[in-house]
C-alpha cells in the first residue's frame, strides 16, 4: 500500500463542501491502493474560521474518520491591531489619492496598490499564508517518521498548494495539485502584459513548477491549466456517492411539489434572478400553483441578499429561504425533494469555465433526482445532462416556466416527478468511478 499525504487548510471537524469532497476520496482511495494521510491546521471551534467560506462543526465526522490526520497549530497572520493599523494607513492614502487623482481613478490606484503590496509584503496569496511554514516543518517532520509516496493539495485556498510546492521541492515527492476552482487564480482579471498580471502569472508558474501532473474538476479548467502551466491534467468529477440513493417515489402524505437548492449560491456570478423570474411567470399563468409548491434555499450563504431579491415578486409566495443545515440534515433535504435546481457560474464561463460543473447535478444523479441548470450554458453542462438523461437547463425565464410547469403537472398526475437517469451512463461519475481515475493519475507520477 502505498501512501498519499493530501494538504488542506480547512479539515474535519470544519466542514464545508470541499472538505466532503476530499473525505470522499480519502475513503475510496485505500481501496485503489493509496493509504490517506491528512495535513491540516488544529481546530479547536468554529470561531476560528472564518464564516465566508460556508464552514460547519462536525466532530462526529472527525471521530469516524478511518485515516489518520496530522494537524498544525496556526495563528492567523492578521491580527485585529495590524489590521486596523494598515487600514488607517489606507484611508489617508486613498484621501490624499482622491484629492490629487480624482475619485475613480484613485479607487483604481488604491486597489493596484493594496494588491501589489499584498503580493510583495503581505498575505499573498491568501489570508492563510502563515500557516505555510509550520505546516512544511510537519510535513518533513511526518516524512522522517512515515513513509510517503506522493502528495496531493486542493485548492482553494491557494496556500494548500504553497505548502504543498516547498515539500514536493524538499523530499523530492510526485506532486499533484488538485483545482476544485480557479478563483484566486484569476481574480481580479489582469492582462499577462500588464506588469501586475506578468508578476502574477510568474509566481503561479513558480508554485506550480514542481507539479509532476494537474487535476481539475470540469473539462474547461482542465484545458486552461494544461495550456496555461504545459502540465498533464486529468479531469477527476466531484462523483456521487450511491450509499443512500433511491427511486422517486409518490408523495401521498405532501400535498406540495418540493424544489429545492441546497448548499452555496453567489449572485453576480450566478443568475439566480432568471429562476425567479421563470417562477414568477408560472404562478402568474397558473395561479393554483401557488398553495401546492414549495421552493426551498437552504445553507445559500447569501440568505439576506435572496430575501431582497424575493421581496415584491409573487416568487415570494412559495420560496423559503433556510439558514446552513448540517452535512446530515442536508443529504436528507436532497433526497426528500421532488426536484433540485443547479445554478451554473458566469463570471469566467467564456474565457475559464470556473465552476463550470455545479456540485449539485452530481447530488442530483446519487439522489436520483431531476435537476434543473439555469442559466444553460451552451456546452459540456447541457451536454452532461441531455447525455445522462438527469435533468435538463433553462435558457432564461421562459424555458424556467416550461420546465417547472411539466414538473408540477407529472406531480399531479403521478404524485412524484419522473426522473429519466440513465444508470449506464450516470455510473461513470460515480464516487468510486473518479477515485479510481485519481489513483491511476497517482500512479503514473509516483
């Protein structure tokens, strides 16, 4: 058996989505001949995180884990005096900027200035950055006592694949960075020829130089990386996992059609509003809907901004908007619907495709659940879902009325909503099935 040290800031008993997904290969992957190990940082509660980034306390989790987990003690790089230091200074910069520049083009000065600063002699590449230097000194420390053959990162955050770049570099160990996004690769957009792009571009290139190959979650991050860095890249899914996974059945005792989105949602980047408007239509032209449909947004991180986008519409009416739910709880919300709503990301769909594939249509295929993409993107997530027969997209509000109307009607009719997964098909993004395809990318580089 060999041994896979995997690198990540934010572990078990934290929990957010890319923690279930690193826990789900780690439990699969004995099974392809790679034992687990995990480095992180020492928790002690859920204060110590911070909320943005979705977290939830689980330490029932931490107790079943099968593997072992090496943790690092971390004091954040920013203290509140620091912070509140720099950020006088900053304002009496930007006042003395705006008086000689003019307000916009001092805001662009400003923002210039604080991300090279940042890049040179702050947190860069993230807030987590302290953290890169103990968790090196354990990682060495781990490889004299323990045997390791290869190592994987995740990220975000960026810092995972730092630590994971100076132990590749000091143990001369295969190293695999895995992207389960790009964002803080490629926000805020700058030209490679501007002279903050050529400095970010090259310090990517210095980080990544170690990487014995690349893997990414969605086909257009796999080909970005693979142009970009002239590194292999294997496309490994986020997979469903078929533990739990049952047929629609009759909903005699619920007299309401139940859809629902659960976990993350960014407005501004995803289009929520088209949803709204869609459903705004159908009670619109189908008033009865109303008393016997239910949209539920659970865990959205965003609830405050989802009431103001409610407020006034008749959407309003049937939509609830529920706070952050444990893992538990929200596997349980997935598989008691009648329907799930993915929401595809459109900050980079045209030139990177972050995020291109919404967790929650692989939620949708283990649930056998229909789902429902909106916006559609024209590409590889129409295709995933036309070619697995799990779902379908909406090009905007009209085809959101449409497809909520056939919904509701099957329900209606058949007391349930009839999903038409094809299993054969479906099989291939499999928890187990994207596991595998990580194992043998480890094999080749170990």
């Amino acid at each position: 058996m060999k041994h896979v040290l995997i690198i990540h800031y934010h572990f078990l008993p934290v929990h957010n989505v890319a923690v279930k997904r690193l826990m789900g290969y780690a439990m699969q992957l004995p099974a392809f001949g790679w034992a687990p190990l995990v480095l992180t940082r020492e928790w002690r509660g859920l204060d110590q995180a911070d909320p943005s980034w979705g977290l939830s306390w689980e330490p029932d989790l931490e107790q079943a884990a099968p593997y072992p987990i090496y943790r690092v003690a971390h004091q954040p790089l920013a203290r509140s005096r620091e912070r509140g230091r720099r950020t006088r200074y900053r304002h009496a910069a930007g006042s003395l900027a705006r008086l000689i520049l003019g307000s916009m083009a001092a805001d662009r000065v400003i923002r210039k200035s604080v991300r090279l600063w940042r890049m040179f002699f702050g947190n860069y590449p993230d807030e987590f950055i302290s953290w890169a230097g103990p968790a090196v000194a354990e990682g060495i420390r781990l490889a004299g006592r323990q045997p390791i053959d290869a190592i994987i990162s995740y990220c975000p955050p960026e810092t995972n694949h730092v630590v994971a770049s100076r132990l590749a570099r000091r143990l001369h160990l295969p190293w695999v960075p895995f992207f389960g996004d790009l964002y803080g690769f490629l926000q805020p957009s700058l030209s490679p020829h501007s002279v903050e792009g050529f400095l970010r571009m090259a310090w990517h290139r210095r980080c990544l130089a170690p990487a014995a190959a690349c893997a990414a979650v969605s086909p257009a991050m796999v080909e970005y990386l693979s142009r970009t860095y002239r590194k292999p890249v294997e496309l490994v899914h986020t997979g469903f996992d078929h533990a739990g996974s049952s047929e629609p059945a009759a909903t005699p005792g619920r007299d309401r059609l139940v859809v629902s989105h659960i976990g993350s949602l960014y407005p501004g980047d995803q289009r929520p509003e088209i949803f709204l408007d869609g459903l705004d239509r159908l009670l619109e032209r189908h008033p009865e809907v109303e008393r016997r449909l239910e949209v539920r947004f659970v865990g959205s991180k965003c609830d405050d901004r989802l009431r103001a986008m409610l407020d006034g519409r008749r959407a309003g009416l049937v939509c609830r908007v529920h706070p952050k739910v444990d893992s538990r709880t929200a596997l349980s919300m997935v598989r008691d619907c009648d329907g799930l709503l993915a929401f595809t990301c459109t900050a980079h769909r045209d030139r990177f495709g972050t995020l291109s594939y919404p967790t929650k249509i692989f939620e949708a295929f283990g649930a056998r659940r229909p789902v429902l993409a909106v916006p559609a993107d024209g590409d590889w997530v129409d295709d995933l879902l036309a070619r697995t027969g799990g779902g379908a997209s909406a090009r905007d509000a009209e085809e959101v009325a449409a497809r909520l109307w056939e919904w509701f009607s099957a329900w209606s009719r058949d007391g349930f909503v009839p999903y038409h997964g094809r299993s054969e098909v479906i099989a291939e993004f499999s928890l187990e099935r994207q596991v595998e395809r990580l194992a043998r990318l480890l094999d080749s580089v170990s």
